[in-house]
C-alpha cells in the first residue's frame, strides 16, 4: 500500500534491490571520484545523506582493498591455503594406499572397505579441483587490474 509520502516524493522507501543498488553505486561512485561531500552527493543524486554515506564507507573500504599490503597479504593466504590443501591430499594418498593393500576377510569387510575407498578418492579428488580452483583464480591485484580496463574502477 502506498503511503502519501511515496505518492509525493516519487521513491519507495526500503532496502533497494540488488539492481537497484548497482545503479546507486554507479551514480555515487562518480561523486565520490569527483571528492564530493556526502550532502553534496545527496543533493545530485537525491538519495539520502545516510545512504550515501553507507556507499562510501564501501568505497572507502573498497579503495583500502588496492593498498600493496592487502595485495601481498591476499597473495600469502593463497599459498598458504594451497599448501594446506597438498598436505591434505598427501595424507589421503598414503591412507588410500594402505586401502590397497588391505585385504577383506569376509563379505561385508570388502563392502566395508570399497565404500572407505570409494570416500576416500571421491576426497582425493575434491582436493585437486580445489587446488585447481585456486591456482586458476585470480589474484586481487590482477582482479583490480581487470576492473580497471573495463571502466568499473578508476
């Protein structure tokens, strides 16, 4: 139900959408290029002096995120995770050799042990993709440096 201040100020009041979010952002960030005020802001966008302030805590933090210590940070916690992640799968490897070399002595000992191999290479295999995934990712810098070719960040 509309109420007469929605009739009056043209503008739903309430979270906005996910697109509509993106279409404030985009309108803001060209304020926050040009350093304007949030009141100023506010009064070329016609948005709320408290939502334009949110938007730039996020540009701000977003601004944070390009300095070179978050850079190599991000870069070290990939190594790190990466390297975590091999040991992990070295582990699983010895334990699915030592599932080879078992051998069942009944029914449901073989049923037993196929279901653990079957877990275990079903988690051999998660790992890898894993490792892949982050090895195929990219990195902040050079997701910045893609932002930036295609005029998303100036």
């Amino acid at each position: 139900m509309e109420t007469d201040d929605t009739k009056t100020s043209g503008q739903k009041r309430g979270r906005p959408s996910k697109k509509e979010e993106l279409e404030i952002e985009r309108q803001l960030r060209n304020c926050f290029l040009q350093g304007k005020s949030p009141w100023a802001a506010s009064g070329e966008t016609g948005h709320s002096v408290n939502t334009v302030r949110k938007y730039k805590r996020f540009y701000a933090e977003a601004r944070e995120a390009e300095s070179p210590e978050f850079v190599e940070a991000c870069k070290e916690r990939i190594v790190s995770a990466r390297l975590a992640l091999e040991r992990q799968l070295q582990k699983l490897e010895k334990v699915r050799d030592e599932l080879e070399k078992v051998s069942p002595q009944n029914g449901t000992q073989y049923i037993q042990i196929n279901k653990l191999r079957i877990n275990v290479v079903q988690a051999i295999t998660d790992l890898h993709l894993k490792i892949l995934n982050i090895a195929n990712s990219p990195t902040v810098d050079e997701l910045l440096a893609a932002l930036r070719s295609a005029g998303e960040l100036e």
